[in-house]
C-alpha cells in the first residue's frame, strides 16, 4: 500500500521530473497504444453502440473532479424525492463497453494494463485518450452513453430503491472541489449541489452506524520552482468526501443488485488481525496521536485532523489495515464468504471508475442485467473467473509505480544532505532483525528504512538519525541510527 497520493505542480522541468520520466524507463512501461487498438479505439468512436440507451439528456447533471481532469468518469444530479421524502440520487457512470468490442484488440490491451497508471506528473492511461479524455468522457456539453443509476433514499440516507440503466446524457458543468466547497460554504449553490453536504454527512452517519471507516488520507503535493522543488501536504476538503460517499453509496447499491442474481465480482478486505492494530497503536504512540486504550480505530480516526503534520502522518499509517484487499467472483451460487469490504462494513464493489480501472465494465453490465432481469453478457460471464487475478496483478503493478514514486521524490527531496542529523519517531521495527525498521521523520515528511545499527530499534520513541543515502540516482533514502 503506497504512504502517499502525490501530485506534481510545476516541477516537470526540474531534474526530478526528469528522473520521473527515466523511472518510466525503467519499469519498461509506454503510454504507447498498439495500432490495432488505436484502430478499434477510433472505429469506436466513429460508431458506438447506442442502439439500448434511453434519452436523458434532459437531466442537469453535473462532475465535480480535478481542475485539470479531462477523464471523467462520474456525473451526478441530486434532488428531494416528491413529497419530501428522502433524496434521489442520479448518477452517470461513463459507458465504455460502448466503445470497446469484447475480445477485439482493444479489449486485450485494456486486459493487460487493468488500470490507470499514476505518476507526479502525469498517468498512463488504461484506454486511449480519444476515449477516456474524449469520446467516452463525461464532458460538459457534450453528449455521451452512460450507466445511469437512480438510487432513492430515506429521510435518513439509508437507500429504499436502486435502479441503473443505459442513457444518454449530458453533462452541464465541470465543477472542481475547492469551487464546490467555497459555494456550499457560502450558501450561494443551488440546491442540487447543496444536497452534496446534506447527503454525504447523512450517509457518513450511515457507515458510522454500520462500523465502516473512510480513511481521508492527505495528498502529497511536489511544488517546483527554479528548478528546485518541495514537499507539502494538501489536507482533503470535505466536499471531497462528500463526494465519494456517493460513488460509495453506488458501489454497495451494485454489490446488493449482484447478490441478489447470485452473479458478480465484489471487492473484498478481511478484518485486520490484532497484530496489525496493535502496531498501529504503536505507531500513533510514535507520532504522537492520544490514542487511549479503550477508543476503537473507528473512532480514532474519525478524531484526526488531516492538517496538523503528526495526524497527516498517522493517517498514511492507517493505510497498512487496508492490506489484503482484493476481488471475488462468483456465478450461479451464494455468495463466498467472507464477502464483506471489512473499511465499507458491507458488501461493496468497484463500478463508479471504468475509465481508469478494467473491473468496473464488468461489474456496470452485470448491474444493468441484473436490474433488467436478463442474463448477464456471455462475454461478462467469460472473463468473470480470472478478472480477479487480473485485477490484482495490475493493483501490485499500480502500487510498485506508487511507492516508486514516493521513493524517488524523498530521495531528490533529500539530495545533497547525507550525512546531516534529522529528528525521526520509530514507526515500525523488524521483526526478524529488530535493529532495522522504520523512522517518519518530524520535517521534511518523510518516511524511510533505518538499519546498521546492533541494538533494537525503540519502538515509538523519538529517535535521532543520520541519513546515509539520497538523490535521484539513489531512488531512496536510507537512515542510520545516530
């Protein structure tokens, strides 16, 4: 599980940004489309299958993403139900088994990338750009085929009625986070945008009662200037989590409608075992988090502040309890058991991403069949067996670049001072060889590996270290007790 999101702000003509592009190199990885999968990505978009997709181009909906995102998955329109009685949630999941010929080409690419491939300064894309940043994105203006999912709820955003089919839609604004956030908080948006606020607090009180825990884990931001660069942490806003809890929400809306036909493919984590919590514990000990003994996680977290340094830091250790996390397909039976995601406390599933992630296809045709009452496509059913193992393939090939990436940017960061002293705090200590670990250095934020010394490391103490290698040739930073 990579410690930290990071995002490059200009910084791509500095020498990191050329060890960036060297480390695609390296991972032999290209953003290169072979010809005949460009060739059915075009002939897609020339003539996509619209033939089942309803009209509702009427509908006013709306993307709240990135200011530079270009590949928009998700668009939503939210309202009260008649009557007042609860909300309805409208929300568009781009459509792109529209564009993509089962067992073509393309579908095999798509097939052995998995996944969207993130870097500081850029990604690799799971499809061509003339789909996932063009032809299949939600933009505005422009009309597009989608998954529309109506999802009724309550008064108290518990869901009473899940529908999802094909449509044509369009989207009327592209909104981002920081503009959403500044309207809702100053009472000027309209009210389907400030239905945002009064839905996702009401199913956050929802996970809360169930036993689920979102992690609002800080992103790293690289800041370039003159050629030299730094780290800071960009704590989440709230609309942020606002709006995940509605692709949330979907996701276990798609999971129910799966367990109920008895077909699927769910996202599944195992309960962490105490030995994880109670290195978390000592972790929060080593950063300084008052954690008391008889507080659960749960609640510990929903504490954090992800603005003060100390809490940024703990929450990129609370990272290491989604480990384990995978995929399970089923057909024609129950459910394999466990088939709980123990983070969401209920069945969930990945469907709100299928630009950047291959499962969420799948699981977006079994939910149309399922709520159509019609078997699900062959070709769904086909692939069903070994997407889980796909899936995890790309998922390590999608973290190796992650923690790659992290590495590279702590070892430029630190370029130039090995040998100065720094404060460090014991995160984690080996246990094969307790004399080799973990330190999270108190600035710059900083996690990693400590050895040679001979005696064991302390284990949530303030520790004084001397940093032995960095730079860009390094690919990491490594520390000595001092």
């Amino acid at each position: 599980m990579p410690r930290r999101h990071l995002r490059m702000t200009g910084a791509a003509d500095c020498s990191l940004g050329a060890a960036l592009r060297d480390l695609r190199t390296e991972l032999d990885l290209s953003a290169s489309f072979p010809a005949e999968a460009m060739a059915e990505a075009e002939e897609g978009v020339r003539d996509p299958g619209l033939s089942a997709h309803e009209d509702a181009t009427g509908l006013p909906l709306l993307t709240i993403d990135p200011p530079a995102s270009t590949d928009l998955d998700q668009a939503m329109y939210l309202e009260r139900r008649p009557g007042g009685r609860g909300y309805r949630v409208h929300y568009a999941i781009a459509d792109v088994a529209a564009f993509v010929r089962p067992g073509g080409a393309l579908d095999a690419e798509a097939h052995r990338r998995v996944t969207t491939l993130y870097f500081p300064d850029g990604r690799i894309p799971l499809h061509p750009t003339v789909l996932s940043e063009e032809a299949a994105s939600l933009l505005p203006g422009e009309v597009r085929p989608a998954a529309l999912w109506r999802i009724d709820l309550d008064g108290d955003g518990q869901t009473t009625a899940t529908d999802v089919r094909r449509a044509l839609v369009r989207s009327r604004a592209k909104l981002d986070y920081a503009g959403v956030q500044r309207r809702i908080d100053a009472r000027t948006a309209e009210e389907p945008l400030a239905l945002l606020r009064e839905i996702g607090r009401l199913r956050e009180e929802q996970e809360l009662a169930r036993g689920g825990i979102s992690l609002d884990v800080p992103e790293q931001e690289i800041t370039g200037h003159d050629g030299a660069y730094g780290l800071a942490y960009r704590a989440p806003l709230p609309a942020e989590a606002w709006n995940a809890r509605i692709s949330l929400l979907t996701g276990i809306a798609a999971a129910h409608l799966m367990a109920q036909t008895g077909t699927g493919i769910l996202r599944t984590l195992p309960i962490a075992p105490d030995g994880a919590v109670a290195r978390l514990r000592r972790s929060a000990r080593a950063l300084r988090v008052d954690w008391p003994h008889h507080v659960p996680y749960a609640q510990i977290v929903r504490s954090l502040d992800p603005r003060r340094s100390n809490h940024a830091a703990f929450l990129q250790e609370c990272t290491t309890l989604l480990r384990g996390a995978g995929y399970t397909a089923f057909d024609h039976g129950e459910l394999p058991g466990p088939a709980v995601h123990a983070a969401v406390a209920d069945l969930y599933t990945h469907c709100t991403a299928p630009l950047r992630r291959l499962v969420d296809r799948y699981a977006a045709e079994l939910c149309l069949a399922a709520t159509a009452g019609k078997e699900p496509p062959e070709w769904v059913r086909e692939a069903l067996p070994a997407l889980p193992k796909e899936m995890a393939e790309g998922t390590r090939r999608a973290t190796t670049v992650e923690r790659a990436c992290v590495d590279l940017v702590e070892a430029a960061l630190l370029e130039g001072r090995v040998g100065e002293l720094f404060d460090a705090y014991v995160v984690d200590v080996g246990e094969r060889n307790p004399a080799t670990g973990t330190v999270h250095l108190r600035d710059p934020a900083v996690v990693g590996r400590i050895e040679g010394g001979t005696a064991p490391l302390p284990l949530g103490e303030r520790l004084r270290v001397r940093l032995t290698q960095a730079g860009p040739a390094a690919k990491t930073v490594l520390f000595a007790p001092a």
